[in-house]
C-alpha cells in the first residue's frame, strides 16, 4: 500500500481551525477589478469564510486528515 500524499494545491488554500472539526477558506473576489467594490465590501473580503459540510470531506481525503 503506497503511503498517503498530501494534495499541496489544497494545502496551500484550506487551514483546519484549532478543533480540526472546520475548514477555513480564503474569501473570493478580493484579488482584482476592486476600484467598484466598496470598502465596506472589500473590507468584507478579509474575513475567512467556512468549507461547506458537503465539500469537507473531499477536502480532508485531500489534506491528509480524513
């Protein structure tokens, strides 16, 4: 049996909270086209935001956690 692989692209997007029972994300978005956002949205965008329950699993096959 071949040893688990860690996938490194979701590594790099997804960090588990201090629990491990939630997955959080960056907010999308935030990165071009900002001059017609308002600041109040842009600021918005900063704040981490939570993996859906239906794509956790996926994400933790991924990260290694399962």
């Amino acid at each position: 049996m071949p040893k688990m692989r860690t996938h490194k692209s979701t590594a790099k997007r997804f960090k588990l909270t201090g629990s491990g029972r939630k997955i959080k994300r960056a907010n999308a978005f935030k990165s071009h086209i900002l001059e017609k956002k308002s600041p109040k949205r842009k600021r918005a965008f900063k704040a981490s935001s939570y993996v859906h329950p239906s794509d956790e699993r996926t994400i933790r096959r991924q990260l290694g956690v399962a």
